[in-house]
C-alpha cells in the first residue's frame, strides 16, 4: 500500500452507524473512537494491512458518510468528514474492529465543492464513485477524490463548516444541528477580571481528558444548522456522574438559532487519585428527532497536588507555632508564649475548616 489512504465509510443503514459519524464529526482533535466492519465488507487489498503485526498502526483512512448501499440510486450520497489514524485493528470471527485517533477534517477538492452546492451535485458524485467502486465495501483501498491532498493547511473550523454544510443538503438532515467540540481548557484570570491564560487539559493516549479536582473545566460547543425551526425545540442534555463532576455553566443550554457557540463548565470534585468518570453531551429536541449526536469524553480525574502541599504547609505552620513557646521557654516573655501559640491554634484551625467545605 505505501503511502496510500483508505476510506473507511460509515453509512445512514442504522441509527447508531449516523450517529457514529455525527460523533466523530464533532469529536475533538486526538478522540478515540471504534469502527466494526464485517470482513466480507472489508476490501481484499486492505485486510493484510489490517492482519499485519502492527494490526494497521498508523495507516491514515479517510471517514467518509454514504447512503446505504440498498438505497435507491437517486438517492444516494457521499460525503468525506474527517481524518484520522488507524490505532489497531482485532478481528473476532469474521469482524473487524478499527480503532481510530481522529485527526482534522479534509480540504474539499474543487470539483467536489462545484457538485455539492445541492443535492443533485452530491447524488452526481456518489453514483459515478459507485459505478467504478463495489457499492457493497464498507473500507476502500482507493482515497476519495473528493478531497484535496494537496492543500496541508489545518483549516478545522473552516473546513468543519464547509462538511456542514454539504451535510444539510441531504433532505434529511436540513433542519439537524451539528456540532463541533473543542478539548477541555481552563481559564486563568487577573484581579481586573482579565483573561491571562487559556491552556487545555492533558490527554492520555487512550484519549481519556486529565482534569484536576476543584479546577473548572469548560468545553466549547459550536453548532450549525441549515434551518432554524422553533417547533423542534433543541437543546444540549449533558450526563455525568455528580459525585465526581458538577455542572457548572451551561445548565439549561437551548440552541434558539442557526448557528453560534455555547461554553459549558464542569467543577471536578474531590476525589481518590486518578477516578475514571465519563460526561456526556448529547443534542436533544421535542419533538424527540430519531438522531441526536452524542459525545463521549472520558475523563481521568487527579487530585490537586498544589493545593494539597499548601495546607500541609500551612499545617506544619500552625503545629510550629504551637510547639514553639515551649521550644523557646522563658527566654521570652509569657503573653508572648501565649500569643504564638494561640496565632498556631487559629492556623490549625483555618486549616482544619478548609478541610471540612472540601
């Protein structure tokens, strides 16, 4: 295969395969997430990379969204939606499991940008790749000429938009809001209430986010739609253990327009060391649409090392001040004995309340 590409598509046949692409369309840069792809559907090309002893490690694929293959001609479509890096692949019995680390999101070629103004140039596109290509293969050894290699400048925000935009051509999914997430960031700001830094969280190879208890986490959700229709009232829902992560902004969150950006803030709690919790945040509408887009972030959550060494050392302060009168004797006076003993007991005591609003 070489340098070659592959084109892993998932398609509309189920809920779940377009709620998989709709996830992995939205996903931040560096997610992990699993494609199951039945043998007789694999091309006879690629099932050596996948059986090699590396599993496929590091093949780039193209994820490309497609009709059914049973769907009526005039109805089908391809759509090209994101890069990403095959991580391994398992086969048990006749089905192979991708792992897949997502990557940016393809630069359309020109042609492909002239057709999918509508959705006749889009059923053009994909019922001439089908006359050339078996209709019934789910991952190609061939790479879409839909997008452009040549064009290596990381546009994520534009060229996301411009996906969304071929999407909501398709009929049905013209009035469906789309979205896109970043990582998780935490804000640090001055006494003039100032932004001075915005960095984001760590992230595992296995994709699970590392956040700090007691340190706010937010995500940034930017969303899109062709129509705005205030009958199907939407909405963002998010899920999460309460015991380990708090919602903290973002907690009744309607999408009351086409398109636009919406922060939510989550408070992780105090912990044992390295918990492992999950949140997830879903689109939701009345009334109830059969697709939604669900993300799933795992999260590792670690314990506040920084804020753990100052109360110890504001302990080891206050338990000296207690124990240095007697160190120091009558060399000083005694109402100064008692005021540096009582300035420890207060110390402790500060320490001591602290501990009780954790």
């Amino acid at each position: 295969m070489g340098n070659e590409i592959l084109t892993l598509f998932s398609s509309n046949s189920t809920v779940q395969y377009t709620k998989d692409v709709f996830s992995v369309l939205s996903l931040p840069r560096d997610s992990i997430i699993d494609f199951r792809y039945q043998a007789q559907h694999v091309d006879n090309v690629v099932k050596p990379i996948f059986n090699n002893r590396q599993n496929g490690a590091g093949t780039r694929v193209l994820i490309a969204f497609r009709s059914s293959a049973l769907t009526n001609e005039e109805k089908v479509f391809i759509v090209p939606i994101r890069w990403a890096v095959v991580t391994g692949v398992k086969l048990f019995s006749d089905v192979y499991t991708v792992g897949l680390k997502l990557q940016g999101y393809p630069s359309f070629s020109q042609n492909f940008r002239n057709l999918c103004s509508d959705f006749s140039g889009i059923n053009r596109y994909a019922k001439e790749y089908f006359g050339s290509h078996n209709a019934a293969l789910a991952v190609h050894s061939v790479q879409l000429d839909a997008v452009d290699l040549n064009d290596e400048i990381d546009r994520e925000t534009i060229n996301w938009r411009s996906i969304v935009e071929v999407l909501v051509n398709i009929p049905e999914y013209e009035n469906y809001h789309f979205l896109k997430s970043s990582s998780f960031y935490w804000e640090k700001y001055n006494t003039q209430n100032e932004r001075i830094e915005h960095n984001y969280f760590p992230r595992r190879d296995d994709g699970k986010f590392v956040l700090t208890e007691g340190k706010c986490a937010y995500l940034e959700l930017d969303y899109y739609s062709k129509n705005y229709d205030p009958t199907l009232r939407r909405q963002i829902d998010i899920f999460l253990d309460e015991n380990n992560i708090r919602k903290a902004k973002g907690l009744r969150t309607f999408l009351e327009s086409r398109y636009g950006t919406v922060i939510l803030g989550f408070q992780p709690q105090k912990v044992v060391n390295n918990t492992v919790t999950e949140i997830t945040v879903c689109t939701a509408s009345q009334p109830v649409d059969v697709i939604q887009t669900d993300l799933e972030f795992p999260v590792i959550i670690r314990k506040n090392r920084t804020y753990k060494i100052i109360k110890a050392i504001i302990m080891g302060v206050g338990a000296g001040l207690v124990a240095l009168p007697g160190i120091l004797g009558d060399s000083v006076d005694l109402q100064i004995n008692i005021a540096i003993a009582l300035s420890g007991v207060l110390v402790i005591g500060i320490n001591n309340y602290l501990e009780s609003k954790e």
